[in-house]
C-alpha cells in the first residue's frame, strides 16, 4: 500500500500544481501534462495467488480514477496501464511483453489529443491467455 498507493498520492501533490501551472500556461499549451500510473491485471480481479498484490493494485486504480477526474478538468492527463503478463528478455519477446514497446505505448498515451484522451490501457503479449 505504501508504494502503489501512498507513493502514487504523495508523488501526485508534489508535481500536480506544477503541472496544471504549465496547463494553464499558454506558452506550455502545446506541451502535454500526462501521469501514467503503472497497474496490474490484479487490481480488475482478485486469486488465490495474487491475495498480497490485488488490494494494493486495486486501490492504486481508484486513485488513479480519481485523480483523473480531478486533474483531467484542469489540463493535466492521468493514465492507468493495466500490464497483463511478464516484461521479457530479448530471448523470450514472443511470450512476454517488450520494454520498449511498453514505452512506446505510454509515449503515445501520453501525447494524445486533450479531445481524445484515454484513462484506461491494457498492454499484453498476443499469446496471453486473457
């Protein structure tokens, strides 16, 4: 809890003012204000084997719901991906996710249109059972 929740809370009122600052600012309009939040299968749907990791994930994903609603208004784009299966090795990029097409997604996320921002993302091998 202290690191997917508390962590993502504290980081938030930390650089959120600034963020909405730049926002507002027309020299920064055209520079995005995004937080992208890094969750988990776990916080959509609880195991047996994911007992010690679903509450956490799931109450990071609320949070991160709220903070949406609340900085969304005011310029600042708040992200959640959902990753659904291990990050890989070069050895194995056919089961697994690769980093940077992870980092290629959230760029894109990132930098969407204000009209057409999406919250909630699922990244996840073509092979994964889902």
């Amino acid at each position: 809890m202290k690191t997917n929740v508390y962590g993502l809370l504290c980081a938030t009122q930390r650089i959120a003012p600034g963020m909405i600052e730049r926002a507002k600012s027309k020299q920064q309009q055209q520079q995005q204000q995004a937080i992208l939040v890094t969750g988990a299968t776990a916080s959509m749907r609880g195991k047996p084997f994911t007992v010690g990791f679903a509450p956490q994930k799931g109450a990071q994903r609320l949070l991160s719901q709220s903070l949406a609603r609340d900085l969304g208004p005011k310029g600042v784009h708040v992200g959640l991906f959902i990753l659904d299966g291990q990050v890989g090795t070069s050895k194995d990029f056919e089961s697994k996710l690769h980093p940077d097409a992870i980092a290629d997604a959230y760029w894109n996320i990132a930098n969407q249109h204000p009209s057409a921002w999406s919250f909630e993302t699922e990244l996840r091998p073509s092979v994964e059972n889902w």
